[in-house]
C-alpha cells in the first residue's frame, strides 16, 4: 500500500495529450505512487484502470483582461517608412491551475494513509531525476521548470510536499492572492508563495513535453497563406478596425459583419476603421475565398494597433 500520491493536473482536449497523460500515468504507477487526476473533460475508459482517483470538474476558472491577462507586443519599422505598434492580451491560465491543485489537495489529504505528495502537471518528461524524486520524495521542495533552453527559477511542473506544507499551500492558493499583484503569473506568484510554505527551491529543473501556446502566432488571425492579419478592438476605443499586412502591391477585400458588409482595395499596414464597436459576426472574403473569424473576434478582449507613416 502506497503512502504517496501523484496530483495531477489536466487539460488534456487533445489525442497527443491524452497519450501523454496517461503514458505518465502509468509510469508513475509503476513506481509505486497513487494517482489522483484533476479532468475538465470526460475521460476513456483506461484512465480510470489506471488512476486511483479521478475529479471530473468542469469548473475552469480562466482570467483575462481586464482582471488579469498576459501582455503581448510586436512593433517595428517596414521598409523604412511605416511604423507599427500592436499589443494585445491574452487569457491568463495560472489561477485556473492553481485551483486544481487546491482541489486536489483538499480531497488526498482527507485520505489519512497519504503522507508525501506531489502536484504536477500531466506532461512532465518522467526521466531518471523525476524517477529518484518520486522513489525518495522531500518534504517541502519545489523545482525550476524547463523547456528547451529557457530555465524559470521555480515551476509548477512538479512540487514535493509532505502533509503539513501541503496544507500551508494549498491555503494560500485564494484568487485574493493572485490578484495582489497582477504583473505576476503564476510562477511569479509561486516564486513569493515558497517563503511562506516554506519550501526549498531544488537545483535541477523540470521539464515539460508540450507547450500549449507552441507555434502561435498572437498578432494574425487568419490561416490564409497569401496575407496576415490583425483585429484592432477595445471597449477603450470607439471601434474595431483591421490591418492586412504580409504581401505586396494591393489586395482587395470584403468585410462582412452583423450589419456591414463593404469592400476594401488596399496595400498592406493600411489600417482600415469599421463602423461598430463589437460584432458577432466577422467574416473576410479574399479571391473566392470566405474566411470566418467571428469566434476569434468574439474573443479579443483588448487588443490595439497603432500606424504611422
């Protein structure tokens, strides 16, 4: 019988991170630690051979602006003579994190045989380091994360605690606290949560298999090839607009919302002023093409392109 538990947390909407989750999974076993697994979503039938707990919660408590978002920027000079700025913000996951391991927390330490404990994301490369902290766990250690050649100075990739720091944890995990000081994320806020646990920040870092936010490009929402770009919207500003940038000489588009529909002959970085402030529909129709960005223009919270030529 096994006095240590993995708590692991999921938001597996992909097959590539279900095969993680539960190779993980079974790795972990193997070494003689329970499992208990935090899922937004329903889960297949081999996950629950597997887990020894599983807490199905839709629950997913996602910040964003203006409460709290990440800042995005890209700005610079094309061909010498327009110069642009666009910022915009996006969700903020790290509170939503955090109140998965509270959760789990709450209910592994109502189970009186478990005394060491180690909340962990899903994906985390399991290697012989990972291995000899599962095999001999600390009491209060927490470990930088990695990925590729960038090393955080502490992660929430994986976290060794016995009963009493667990419990000093998970009490300070409140969206008060989060919000105290909004220009840190959630590895910023872990950073000063340590001196209180307190815990011991390790040498040797963990690292994660896949990186959700890989490959995306903040500053275009189209897939098309042949041009970019960009939705310029704010309840600070009067009005959306658009910017189509990524191609030479002039392009022609139409733009077709809730109540507008009016066709543009442009040249890239031309910022193009639209009549209404939100829409629910947003659809641009290019060569024969018809590409629908409602979804993603309903999702803009706050983002701004500033042109000058």
């Amino acid at each position: 019988m096994s006095n240590k538990i993995a708590l692991i947390s999921t938001y597996c909407n992909s097959e590539e991170k279900l095969n993680i989750l539960y190779e993980n999974m079974v790795t972990i076993k193997s070494l003689n630690v329970d499992v208990l697994i935090f899922t937004p979503f329903k889960l297949d039938d081999k996950f629950y051979e597997v887990a020894d707990y599983i807490i199905y919660d839709k629950e997913n408590p996602v910040l964003d602006w203006p409460e709290k978002a990440y800042y995005m920027w890209w700005g610079g000079t094309v061909n010498g003579k327009i110069d642009f700025s666009l910022t915009r913000t996006v969700a903020d996951y790290g509170y939503a994190g955090l109140v998965q391991v509270k959760k789990m927390a709450n209910y592994a330490l109502g189970i009186d045989k478990y005394q060491h404990f180690f909340p962990m994301i899903y994906d985390i490369n399991i290697n012989d380091h990972v291995k000899e902290i599962f095999r001999n766990p600390k009491k209060n250690s927490f470990f930088p994360s990695k990925r590729d050649d960038l090393i955080w100075d502490v992660g929430l990739h994986l976290i060794s605690l016995d009963r009493e720091h667990l419990t000093r944890f998970k009490n300070m995990i409140t969206k008060e606290s989060y919000l105290i000081e909004t220009d840190l994320d959630a590895f910023g806020w872990l950073h000063k949560a340590i001196f209180f646990v307190p815990g011991v920040i390790e040498k040797e870092p963990i690292e994660d298999l896949i990186y959700y936010l890989d490959g995306v490009n903040f500053f275009n929402e189209t897939p098309d090839e042949e041009f970019s770009c960009f939705i310029h919207k704010s309840p600070e500003e009067s009005n959306m607009a658009i910017i189509f940038y990524g191609y030479d000489g002039f392009k022609t588009f139409r733009i077709i919302a809730d109540d507008f529909n009016e066709e543009y002959e442009i040249s890239e970085w031309n910022k193009i002023e639209l009549p209404f402030s939100d829409t629910k529909t947003f659809i641009i129709q290019h060569n024969n093409k018809e590409i629908n960005l409602s979804k993603k223009a309903s999702k803009i919270k706050h983002s701004l392109a500033t042109i000058k030529k």
